[in-house]
C-alpha cells in the first residue's frame, strides 16, 4: 500500500511540475504573406496571412487608412480601395490589430507590394572610354591643429514596458516605470504609446521627468483608459 501512495504521489509530482509549460504560449506574431488587387473598379485589396485577429484591423495604404469589410485571421478584404484606380508602382502595406494583444505579441505587420506590370529592361548603354592617368600633385603643407569639438549631446536609451487595462469598476489604474543612466545624467527624456495606430488615443503621460528617487534615472507614469494592455516605449539621453 505504501508503495502505490508513493508511486502516486510521483505521478502528481511531475504532472504538477508539467502544468507550466503546457500552459505557456508563444507570443502571437502578424505575418503579412501575400496582397493581390482586383483590376475591377473599384479596386479590391486582399491581404493574407496570419494572426490578424478577430476584430477588424486597421490597415494603411502608403499612410492612407483603408475600408476593411471581410476580416478573419488570415484573410482581409479592403472593399474599395482608397485612392482608386490605383497607378502604377510600389506600396506599403501596413496591418495593425492591437485590441487582443498580450505581453510578447506583436500584431503590427508592413508589406511591400507592386502594383502594374514592370517594363521591359532597357538597352545597355554605351562605354565610356577612360582618359590617361594625371600626374600626381604635389603634397601641400601641414594645416594647422584645429580645436577641441565640444562633447556631444548625449546616448539615447530606451525601453518598453505594459500598461495594463482597467477594469472598469474601480476606475484607471496608472503605470509607472524607470529608465536608469547608470553613472550618467538625464538631460531629457519621453515616454508615450509604442506604436502608430489607433491605440494610440487609449494612453495619457501623467508624468515624464527626472526620477524624484534616483537622480540618475527617467520616471515615466501613463494612464491606460482601455481595458486592453497597451505597449509602452520610453527614452532617455544619458551625459556621461
């Protein structure tokens, strides 16, 4: 009997011991594989993929946001694309879909695309015929020795850090994080929303200044009004 309750007790063991990384996932990374066009007009964009998620995306044509119609997590439909008919050329397309984000995911992804159909390679011109070698000049004289530059400015240093969504029973909770110059000194500094997208308008700075506890570092406090996480990038110029 004392056996089987070790032996039990083994198994409980090592399943307990398995539990967290069986419950540990990869973060999600937006993947942008292929965007064709329609030559309909107006202009069809579909872009594939995969993790765009569940919510409609926003997507960016060259800086111009798009009207998104169908949207699933590895299919998205731009109905009408914006300007239309589209010229000839090169483009940036930019997919962004940060509403189920968590820690570790980055659900922003940009694709180069060519629209129109690439000419012909022209003819290889003519050769140039090289004229003689000249002579070499004469050395000049010694400048003088010029003066001592100033230091510069400064290193650039920053970090990302999350602030976390409220609830909304108990009102917005602030996110505080620090950015330390070592031996240096922080002569400025900023903090705000990681990325270029909607999410945007979901953060407000309540404090970006020297560390009233460390005079060696950068404090940085937003406010997160979604209650979605948010990223936030923070930066400091550190004088040695």
């Amino acid at each position: 009997m004392r056996t089987k309750l070790w032996i039990a007790s083994l198994i409980n063991a090592g399943l307990v011991a398995l539990m967290p990384q069986l419950s540990s996932a990869a973060p999600k990374i937006t993947v942008i594989d292929k965007v064709t066009f329609t030559t309909t007009n107006p202009v069809q964009m579909d872009i594939y993929g995969k993790n765009f998620g569940s919510a409609p995306p926003l997507v960016m044509l060259d800086g111009i946001e798009q009207p998104v119609g169908l949207y699933t997590d590895t299919h998205v439909v731009v109905t009408a694309v914006s300007p239309s008919p589209i010229p000839a050329g090169s483009y940036r397309v930019v997919l962004s879909n940060e509403g189920l984000a968590e820690d570790g995911d980055q659900m922003t992804a940009d694709f180069e695309v060519t629209m129109g159909t690439v000419g012909p390679q022209g003819p290889q011109g003519a050769t140039d015929h090289s004229g003689a070698t000249g002579a070499t000049g004469a050395t000049g004289a010694t400048g003088s020795h010029g003066h001592t530059g100033s230091s510069g400015i400064g290193d650039w240093v920053n970090r990302d850090f999350t602030a976390n969504g409220h609830s909304g029973t108990s009102g917005y909770d602030l996110a505080t994080a620090t950015l330390s110059c070592g031996t240096g000194t922080p002569i400025g500094g900023s903090c705000g929303h990681r990325d270029w997208n909607t999410a945007a308008a979901d953060i407000s700075v309540s404090f970006s200044g020297l560390d009233p506890l460390d005079s060696h570092a950068w404090r940085c406090t937003v406010k997160n009004t979604s209650s979605s996480s948010r990223a936030i990038r923070m930066g400091v110029i550190c004088k040695q």
